[in-house]
C-alpha cells in the first residue's frame, strides 16, 4: 500500500488542528449553550479530531511520541465524557441531571400519546456518549497511545448505561470483554470470551458487517486472555482482512484508510501480556507498537 502524499498528510494536519481550534472557541463563545448541546458530546468529538491528528503525524513521520501524546489526548476527552456521567468529584459532573422534571409529549395538541424524552441538552447526561463505541474507541485511542494507566482509568468508569439502552449484543459483550481484559481481570475475562468464542461458533457471521468486525476483535482478545498467540495473531489477521473492505470504502482518502486503530490498540494489549506479534500488513505499523514486555 503506497503512503499518502505529503500534501495529503499536511492537510489532515492543518484540517484537525482547525476543527479543535473552532471547537474550543465555540464552547468559549457560549455556542453549546445557546444551541443546547451537551458538553459531552463537545469532548467526544473533539476526541476524534485528535485521534486524526494523531494518525496524520504517523503518516507524516513525525516522532512518535509526539503522536501517542495525541492520541493520549483522544482518550483523555472520552474519559472526560465517562466522568461527567459518573464521577460526583468532576467540576462539570451532569450525572444526576436526565431526564428533564417535565417529560414533553409527541404528537397533535389534545392527542393521546406516550411520553417521549427529548434529547438532552446542554447541562444534561448524554447517555449516548458513553455507550459501549465510545469506550472501546477511548480505549483504542490510549492502547495506542502506549498509556496503559490511562486505559484502566477509562476501564474503571464503564458500565451499562442506567438508562438500559444497549447496542446490540455483539457489541456489548466486546466492551466488557474489553473492559476485563484490560483491568486484568484475567479469569473472569477468559470464562466470558472462551462462552463468546463458542457464540461465533455455533452462529458464525455471514456477512461482512458488524458481527464480523467483533467476531475478529473477540478472537483476538480470546487469544490474549487465554495467552494463546496463535490465536491472538488470528484474530489481528482476521481483523486487518476486514478492516480492508472499510479501508477501500468508508475510509478511502482519510487518515483511516492507512491505520487501523483496532488492530494496533489489540496488538499493544497483547504485547503489554508477554504475545509476539507475527502478522505483518500495512495498516499494522510496527512503529506505532510497543516493545514486547
């Protein structure tokens, strides 16, 4: 796979440092305010606009820690989000705050209609934006970024939101498959991933959609929990055949297409457990993985 070229890297650059820039000067404006949008989903953003930057500094051959103290910086705003839900201790703590005292109501005036929450608003919980994505995309962002600490943190605060909205079972058995591996809960990790594994088994994906993605992803952290590093390595290659098909459709001409953040985020994981990485492709740069331990 040929790189991007450097006019391509310089704009990835110029175009993240821009968005976080109006970002922040909007929040200092007054702009989430006036228009009632929840602060959370300001970090969550923001926090994708230093995972690019980060990407695009790789990509430029930049030093790398200065590109895992961006990607570093991704995860601190998700883990921000994680803490404006649940930690009382946080100055912009909102997690009491959702759903509204008066619940408005859909439909025609005088009609009979079930109440229906609006969305929150600005000094309100977004319950959305600690969901189970924005965990494992906060975690990606500080396995790559070689800050183990910083991922337990951000481990420590996720759980299924109270307002028992759920992404689809796939999706939520990663997370807290994830969330084990991570705290190094080890035994529990293993029992819950060998009974997602055999899941995968007895109903294997068979499409190229979100059930394979996490297919691959749970193999991979099967082989990790289990110290298996065939499987391990399994899954990181199954994961970097799929993430093809994204890398030439979704993610064409984006920082994305060159990375792929799950794979790097696992391999760290795996190589923090003691596992060789064998599997070698483009979008798996070994300058962006960590030293075996």
């Amino acid at each position: 796979m040929m790189p991007p070229e450097q006019e391509q890297s310089d704009h990835w650059i110029k175009v993240s440092k821009e968005d976080m820039d109006e970002t922040w000067e909007a929040q200092r404006n007054g702009f989430y305010r006036q228009h009632n949008i929840p602060l959370q989903s300001v970090y969550t953003g923001i926090s994708l606009s230093h995972a690019s930057l980060a990407r695009a500094k790789f990509l430029n051959g930049d030093p790398i820690e200065e590109v895992r103290a961006e990607f570093a910086q991704a995860a601190r705003c998700i883990l921000k989000s994680f803490r404006m839900a649940y930690d009382p201790a946080d100055p912009d703590y909102v997690g009491d705050r959702w759903p509204p005292p008066n619940p408005q109501y859909t439909g025609k005036p005088g009609s009979v209609v079930e109440a229906k929450w609006l969305d929150p608003g600005y000094g309100e919980v977004s319950w959305a934006n600690v969901g189970e994505v924005w965990f494992i995309e906060g975690i990606d962002y500080a396995l790559m970024a070689a800050d183990f600490a910083l991922a337990k943190e951000l481990a420590g605060w996720f759980r299924d939101p109270p307002d028992g909205v759920l992404m689809d079972k796939e999706v939520n058995d990663y997370a807290h498959d994830l969330k084990l591996c991570v705290l190094e809960a080890w035994d529990e990790a293993l029992a819950r991933l060998e009974a997602h594994a055999e899941y995968y088994r007895a109903f294997p994906p068979t499409r190229n959609d979100y059930r394979r993605n996490y297919c691959t992803l749970t193999t991979a952290l099967h082989g990790i929990a289990a110290r298996d590093a065939a499987r391990f390595n399994e899954g990181l290659r199954m994961q970097l055949d799929f993430y093809a098909h994204e890398a030439n459709g979704e993610y064409r001409n984006t920082d994305q297409e060159f990375i792929c953040d799950d794979a790097v985020a696992l391999a760290n994981l795996g190589l923090h457990r003691g596992l060789p990485v064998t599997v070698e492709d483009d979008r798996l740069p070994r300058r962006l993985l960590i030293e075996a331990a």
